[in-house]
C-alpha cells in the first residue's frame, strides 16, 4: 500500500515509466544492491575488511559550486543574497527544462529508491525531506546522513516539505544557451520546494543543498544556523567547532571525553543547539586509530567511504592519488558517545577553526566581543585540495560564518542570530588555528586536542596572556600538554621578521576582504578588532 501511494507521488512530479521502488530501504537492502555483481560502473560498490563498502563519485570529488543555482522569483527576489558568487540566479523555465531531463532519466530506471527523511532534530523546526534517486549508494548515503524516521514517522510522513531529485546519470546539452556554467547542474526552486541534480555523483551536493536551505529559513525565524560541530560535556556544557572541510570539525568534536552533538551542521533556538543530522561526513585522508580512534572505529558495516582506494579489500587511508577529499559517512550511533536526540542545552564556548597555508596565525587566540564578531563574519581558513571541483592545493580563503558556500541570506544575518545567542548566554570564542606554522608542518593534531582541553576547562582563560601585533590577537604563553615553543608563531620561524612579513601580506587580505562590510557603521566600527597595518585608516 505504501509504495502505491509513492508511486502515485512520483507520477505526479513526472516520473511516469515501468520502475520498481524501493522506499526506504533497510541498511541490508541496500548493501546487498552496492554488492551484487549484476549491478556495473558507478553503482557497484567494494566491500573492504572492515565490514564498510566503499564507492567511487566520477570525475566530481567535491562539491561543484559554479554548477549551483537557484531560481529567482517572487519568493526568493528579496530574501536570497544575490552574490553573484555562491547563489547564482537562474530562471524557472531554465529549471523546468533541466527538471524535465532529471524526470526523463529516472523514468527509464528499473528501479528508483525513495528515501523520507527530517533534516532537524526538532520536531517544530524540522524539514520532512523525500530524495529520490536511482543508485543504491546514494541512497544509502542519504538513510547515512539524515535523521531516520521511526515506523511510525514514517507511516505518518505525509507531504514532505522538500524534495531532492537526483539525476546524476544525466547532463543538460542546453547548458550554454541557457548561460549555465557547464553541461552539470544542481538547481533549487523555493516555490516548489524542491532540488534537483544533474552529472554529478557527488553525494556531498544533497547534504550540503538541504543546509543552504535550514540555512534559509531558520535565521528568518531568528534562530543561527550554523556550519558547526558540536558536543556536550558531562556537565551539560556545550561547545561548538565552527570551519570549513579539512579544518577538523569532525575530528575535534568526536572527542572521548565528551558526547558528540554532531559533527557538522546545527541550529540554535530558545531550547538549545540541535543537530540537523543523523550522522557524520568525515574526511579520512591519513585516517589512522592512533590519531582518531573514534572515527576508526566508526568505518564498520552500514558506513559508506567515498574516492577510497581500495586494495584487495584493505582501504589505504594514505592514498590520495583518487582526491584529496576521501570520505566516509557513517550513523551517528556508529560514535559511541553520542547524545540522542541530537541535541542538547546552550552553548558556552565556541571555537573558529582555520586551517592557515601561510602559517601566521597563532595555534590558539582568545577572542573578544567584538573580535567574535569579526572573525566569524571573515571566516578566514585555506580551501585545502579536492574538497571543491578544480582546488588542486590549498588556497588562502574567506568564507563568512565559516561556510559561504552554503549561506543563502545575507553573511551578517548569521553573524547577527550567533552573536545575539552567545550574548545571551555568556558563551566565549576562540580563534584555532590547525594549519601551519613556520616549520612548513601542519601543527599536531596532539597539541590541537591539548588547545581545546584547555578551551573547555577553562585553563586557557588563566593563562599568562601577550599580544601577537600586526594580526592583533591574544594569545596564551603556555598551556598544559602543550609543546612548547608553539604558541607564538613568531617562535616557529627562523627570524621574526620573516614571521613579520608573512603577516603582514594576510594582514592586508583581511582587511581588504572584510571592506565589504564598512558601509554601516557597526562594520566601520569592527575594523578595530581585527588585523592592523600602520598605513590603515580606521
């Protein structure tokens, strides 16, 4: 009976053809589907020793950013930041046409997987979300990442409030007399609540299409979305990770002695941080049990690892020849220290994490008010390679709210629901940095998780303190378990002059970067708070 009325769902959205549907299929389900040796190219999968299976995406490793777009009519004219960068806007005859080759494709299958699902761990502020897509592994991707619905959700699910429509066995021929980038698409329409996706197999493109869209409708109800990890402590004291792919959200949140919230993407209402997801989405390039064993351990049945290479059924986590950006999804409750629900009270501490290539900034910062706010609205971090289509080597970049890419209204209305938030309740910001320093190595993943403990007990804030000029940041002198000779980065180079002159050049991007914000009065006055040069002009 159920699958009668998705299939009368599907007729009505165009999906007219002679397919057999799978709704919501089980986690064998699908595993014997990625596994069968009928199943060829794309949808077969490799089972690996560790009991997960491992796939490959094609030529799209990443996210595709300038193949994103969204139709602009009398919903989203006014509400969506025109940008003319991450929000392109597109017209709803554009997306009718490619719509109807996403329809036609999917009409041919012979089998079609549905997947409901909610996107939110609050019930009242939740999107019931329907994916419809025709490869095994991406469903399974789906059931990975989105919070699963119990029986009884599921019988009552009713409309959904958003659907995704993945194509990815399809291109659009039209793409250059439409003015679209290339013959790939991945297409929002807001009026009809619904996504569709074309030429990429990236499973990233669905997870990351329904946080642009929390990230549209949440900070219009005042509450802050956030591209965060987060986890809660013993004492029900919350803490956030705030940065981009590669900067260690999932690595730093998945930490023993606290419970993980979620290791990407939350909300912030009257009640507390909540979590969007029912999983994790974690980079595993280098991946060892030494360092995260956590996440090691998570890489079992029912986990899915992308662009892995694989050799007679052993993953080699040191092998990047395939991308940079190898991944593994896996439940949330493959963590064993989880809080469920997803969500717990207040934030107290809130960490920005920046993966620096130019090996200026300090290994840890404590911010002030205002400096919070500056930070967050600069975003500053390296694009490090294979996590967007075309970044080969890490790239100096700044992604307001530490997630520009996903942002839908304008940056300040998420500087504005995180500050008023942290205000209220008395939370304090921190500036990571788990990049470089003037040894030309990544600082240890050893010292970082040392930095965060002494963030969450509070040591950090009773530490001898100086300031690190040009970059105008307070930094700690010693921390314990620290190693020493770090926490000034003046210290890693062999003169500070050279240190001096590194800075100086990232010192003169900040400001130009953060220019966009001067043309009211709070951002004139911000421009105290962040990086000085002496020919600046405040």
């Amino acid at each position: 009976m159920k699958n009668t009325k998705i299939i009368q769902d599907l007729e009505k959205l165009g999906i007219k053809g002679n397919y057999e549907v799978v709704y919501n299929p089980s986690y064998e389900e699908l595993y014997q589907a990625e596994v069968s040796p009928e199943n060829q190219g794309f949808e077969k999968a490799e089972l690996t020793e560790s009991g997960a299976v491992s796939v490959k995406t094609g030529i799209f490793t990443g996210r595709s950013p300038k193949d994103r777009y969204i139709v602009q009519d009398d919903v989203t004219r006014d509400t969506i930041f025109w940008d003319g960068k991450v929000n392109l806007p597109t017209t709803a005859e554009i997306f009718g046409s490619c719509k109807e080759l996403v329809l036609n494709q999917l009409a041919e299958s012979k089998k079609i997987y549905v997947v409901d699902t909610f996107c939110g761990t609050n019930a009242d502020t939740r999107l019931k979300v329907r994916f419809i897509v025709e490869v095994a592994w991406q469903a399974h991707f789906v059931t990975n990442m989105f919070i699963r619905p119990s029986h009884y959700e599921l019988e009552n699910f009713g409309e959904p409030d958003f659907t995704v429509i993945n194509g990815s066995k399809t291109t659009n021929p039209n793409w250059e007399a439409q003015g679209l980038n290339s013959e790939n698409f991945i297409m929002f329409n807001l009026t009809e609540k619904l996504q569709i996706i074309g030429g990429t197999w990236y499973g990233g493109e669905m997870k990351k299409g329904m946080f642009a869209m929390m990230n549209y409708y949440l900070p219009l109800k005042g509450m802050a979305s956030m591209h965060c990890s987060a986890n809660v402590g013993e004492k029900g004291d919350v803490a956030l990770f705030f940065g981009l792919s590669g900067t260690g959200k999932t690595t730093l949140s998945a930490d023993p002695k606290r419970y993980l919230i979620g290791d990407d993407e939350h909300g912030w209402d009257n009640n507390g941080v909540f979590n969007y997801e029912g999983g994790c989405y974690a980079k595993v390039i280098d991946l060892s049990e030494e360092k995260e064993p956590d996440i090691f351990a998570a890489i079992k049945r029912d986990a899915l690892l992308e662009n892995v290479v694989v050799n007679n059924g052993v993953a080699d986590y040191t092998d990047g020849s395939i991308t940079e950006n190898t991944r593994v999804s896996y439940p949330i409750y493959h963590i064993n220290k989880i809080v469920l629900p997803s969500k717990a009270g207040h934030a107290k501490k809130i960490v920005y994490l920046s993966a620096d290539a130019f090996g200026v900034l300090p290994p840890v910062s404590i911010l002030n008010e205002d400096q919070a706010q500056y930070h967050f609205l600069c975003g500053y971090t390296s694009k490090l390679a294979g996590t967007e289509r075309g970044i080969t080597e890490p790239q100096p970049s700044f992604s307001p709210a530490f997630g520009e890419a996903f942002l839908t209204l304008h940056p300040t209305m998420y500087s504005k629901t995180l500050i008023g938030k942290m205000k209220e309740h008395g939370a304090k910001a921190y500036l990571v940095n788990t990049g470089w320093n003037g040894t030309g190595k990544r600082i240890s993943l050893k010292d970082t998780r040392a930095i965060i403990d002494a963030i969450i007990d509070g040591s950090i804030d009773n530490a001898p303190k100086t300031q690190v000029p040009i970059m105008n940041l307070e930094i700690p002198t010693e921390l314990p378990n620290v190693s020493t000779g770090i926490l000034d980065p003046r210290d890693t180079y062999a003169s500070a002059s050279e240190w001096e002159e590194k800075a100086k050049d990232l010192a003169s991007r900040y400001i130009k970067n953060f220019e966009q914000y001067c043309d009211t009065e709070e951002g004139k006055r911000l421009i105290a708070s962040g990086p000085q040069l002496q020919e600046q002009t405040i």
